[in-house]
C-alpha cells in the first residue's frame, strides 16, 4: 500500500470523514487518560496506548451498522494497525534511534484534540488534575476550620471583656479574694484565658511544621523541573505548590491573631518573637520558592493562558506577586508602627501625646482583627478553589473522602478545647496546679501588674 494510502486509510473501509470521536466523551476520556497519565515504571514518560480502550473509541466513533468485518481478529488488527501508524507517524527529526514519535497530524486534529471542546469534563477528568489529600483533605480542611473558628470565638471574648472593661472604666469594682466563688463570666473568661497559650503553642508549631514542609517540596520540585529529563508531573503535583502556598501562609494568621491577645512575661517573651521571626523568614522563603517550583513557571511571562483545565485563575502569577510583597512589607509595616507607638522613635513628649496613648492602648485588639478578616478570606478563598479542582476533576479527585489521615487531622486542637472545658468546670486554679509537680501550687495573686489587658493570669505562688 503506497504511504498516501496508508495516511488515508481507516479500518472497514470507512473515511477520516466519518469518524466522529466525541460520539461518547466517555470512551475517548478514558482513551486519553491512558495515553497521557504518567507511567508507574518510568515516571518520565507516560503509560502510553490502551489497545482495549482503542477498540471501545474506535467503535463509538464509526456510523451505526457501518462495520464489515466478520472475523474479531482481523478487525482488532486493523483497528490496532491503524492506531500504531498514526501515533508512530513521524520519528522526532535529528534522532537515530528516537524514544518518541509525532503524532499524524490528522490523528492529532480528529482523534486527540478533537472532542475536547464538546468533551471538556471528560478531558479534565482524563488529565487527573486533583488535589492532595495532606493539604486540602476533608479532615485537613475541617482542622483549617477549626482552628479559625477557634480564633475566632476567642477574639470576641477577649473582645467583650475589654469592652466591659473600658464602659466601666470610671466604676470601682471590688477584687475577688481567693476562694471566693466565681461568677459565671468570670469562670467562661478563666477558660479562655487560661488555655491561650496551650491554643498559641499548638497554632505556632503547625505553622512552622507547615511553612517548613511547603518549603521543603518547593525546593524538592524546583530541582525535578530543572532536570533534563524530569518525571511528568502527577495529578496532584499541578496544585501541590498553589496549595501548599495558600495553606502555610494561612497557618500564620491564628497565630498572630493568638500573639495579639496573649501575655508576655519573662523568657517566654522572645521565645515568641523568635517564632514570629522564625515564621516570617519561612513565609518569605515559600512565596519565593513555591512559585519557581510550578509546572508552568517558564511559560509565565509569555502571554500565553494557563494549561488546559487550570483551576487556579488567570490571574494567578500577579496573585503571586501580590502576595510576595504582603508577606515581605506586612510584617515591616507593622514592627515599624509597633516601634512608634510603644517608643515615640524616641521623640521627646511624642510618646505621651494623647493620640499616640489612644492608639498604642487599642494596637494589639486592632491588629487581631485585621489578622481575623485575613485568615477567614484566605480560607474562603483556599475552600472556593479546593471545590473547583474537585468539581474538574470529575470524581477523581478523593479530598472529599473520609481516611485514616484525615479523622487524625481532627485531633490537632482536641487538646486545646478539652482545656477550655476543664476550667470552664473545674476552674483555672486547677487546671493551672494540674500542669504542676505536687509541691507547686497556682492560687489567685493581687499584684496590679495582671490587672492590665495583656497580663490576663493570675500569679503561680511557689
């Protein structure tokens, strides 16, 4: 057969014209996640042809009542012929002996591209773009959740009782002397008080653990990118840097809301501004990395749109750049008012002007809210985009399954509500001698250095 025949030729005596391949958006998906998924084996190259699938496309494709094959062995051979010569049309120029070959450029515009404007869920579907379970799992999200709303409900408290605090201002009320019984706010303001730093402690160890392992796969898939030869990416490494982006840098908020609200006496002062410091290069350090660890990275400044079933946006590299001076610029901008208002630069009388007393007494409140309304828009957002990779992902995607990992991710601040109901029973004088050897005790103090907002507890007497 002469090879103009052969590139003309189609199985039972039909024409290029007839095959119509988006008959059934089901067979020719799953044709094409075999084609394109990445090989087990070989991770740099895909698991290639399905000749089982092949047979299914090719005969979804072909008018009703058209075929006249009689034999199912001639007919699975001329189905198979035809779809080797067409993928292995053409060797890739200047190779002797190449590893990959082009595709005719009739099979590429009727049988590989061609049904994917009218099978576009299909084609997504086949891709495996999905989401990974350690970042955006159900159990992960509902940790996520909790945590912010934990956050929350302990901003408002706080938040109440200054208020109360500040309307009573002029209002002499006697202290309560030690075994006196507590009223029931003073018990529900024991509870929040006395567990903050538990909930703090927790916050800032999962967004340092987080931030390290967000950096620690930036590096990871920056260095396979670089290689010649790198693995194809899998499914869930297209999202893994925008994921992992979004969720460490929102492990962050709760704990400057947290920081805002708790007391800093003694040692533990700087051991919280080295976290914070510690949190703050890390932070840096993922916004700079994880975006030169995407797929698509190189092709950002060409004009052209993100790849086919991309969830993340088309706005999502100036997103980025938005968020690099956020987190770089944020944090400066905020020691610098920080400095100014508890030091006046050193300015003589600038300290104890009354304006700068005003500010400097509502500072830390203010700053808890802002962080407040900038942790919930993260996670509405970082919610709003799991759901769109669920939704393209077609059934693929597992985040919304309930594991193993993700009932533990539910464990994560267990602790911390378990301490809140303790002393909301039992008292915080308990629960505070229960954290210490049996010749320690925590009793109620009077020093006036904890009547302030920022020393909520009470004095440990030894």
């Amino acid at each position: 057969m002469a090879n103009i025949d052969q590139d003309l030729w189609v199985p039972g005596n039909l024409t290029w014209d007839q095959l119509n391949f988006h008959n059934n958006c089901t067979a020719w998906g799953q044709w094409l996640g075999a084609l394109v998924q990445p090989d087990p084996w070989d991770p740099s190259s895909t698991r290639g042809m399905s000749m089982e699938l092949s047979m299914i496309l090719f005969l979804n494709s072909i008018p009703d009542n058209s075929s006249n094959y009689t034999s199912l062995t001639t007919w699975y051979a001329d189905v198979s012929s035809f779809f080797a010569y067409n993928m292995m049309h053409t060797p890739i120029p200047n190779a002797t002996s190449p590893k990959y070959y082009q595709f005719s450029q009739r099979f590429n515009d009727t049988i590989l591209w061609g049904p994917k404007e009218k099978c576009e869920a299909d084609f997504c579907k086949a891709v495996g773009y999905t989401g990974s379970q350690d970042l955006c799992g159900i159990g992960v999200v509902v940790s996520y959740f909790l945590e912010a709303l934990l956050g929350t409900i302990y901003l408002i408290a706080f938040t109440v009782h200054q208020s109360i605090r500040y309307i009573n201002r002029t209002t002499y009320k006697k202290k309560r002397q030690a075994g006196q019984p507590q009223t029931i706010s003073e018990r529900i303001l024991d509870s929040f008080r006395g567990s903050l730093d538990m909930f703090l402690s927790g916050a800032m160890l999962i967004a340092v653990a987080m931030l390290g392992a967000a950096l620690y796969s930036s590096i990871t898939n920056k260095e396979e990118r670089e290689k010649v030869n790198p693995d194809l990416p899998s499914g869930e490494a297209v999202y893994e840097m925008a994921l992992s982006l979004i969720a460490s840098n929102f492990s962050v908020f709760p704990v400057m809301l947290l920081y805002a609200l708790v007391k800093h006496d003694g040692h533990r002062k700087w051991l919280h501004r080295a976290v914070l410091f510690i949190l703050w290069g890390l932070s840096a350090s993922v916004v700079y990395m994880a975006p030169r660890a995407e797929v698509d990275y190189a092709e950002r400044k060409s004009g052209h749109e993100n790849f086919d079933c991309d969830q993340r946006g088309s706005q999502y590299w100036h997103v980025v750049k938005a968020t690099q001076f956020l987190v770089i610029g944020m944090p400066l901008l905020w020691l610098v008012i920080t400095i100014f208002l508890t030091t006046g630069f050193k300015i003589p009388g600038l300290v104890d002007k009354p304006w700068v007393k005003t500010w400097r007494s509502i500072w830390r409140l203010l700053i808890a809210w802002i962080n407040l309304f900038l942790m919930w828009g993260i996670l509405a957002y970082f919610t709003h985009f799991r759901q769109k990779i669920i939704d393209a992902a077609g059934g693929l995607d597992k985040n919304d399954k309930w594991t193993f990992g993700q009932v533990l991710a539910l464990a994560a601040w267990v602790p911390v509500v378990a301490e809140l109901f303790y002393i909301l029973a039992f008292g915080l004088e308990d629960s505070l001698s229960g954290h210490m050897p049996s010749d320690y005790h925590a009793s109620l103090g009077f020093d006036l250095r904890y009547a302030t907002y920022f020393s909520l507890q009470p004095s440990v007497d030894v």
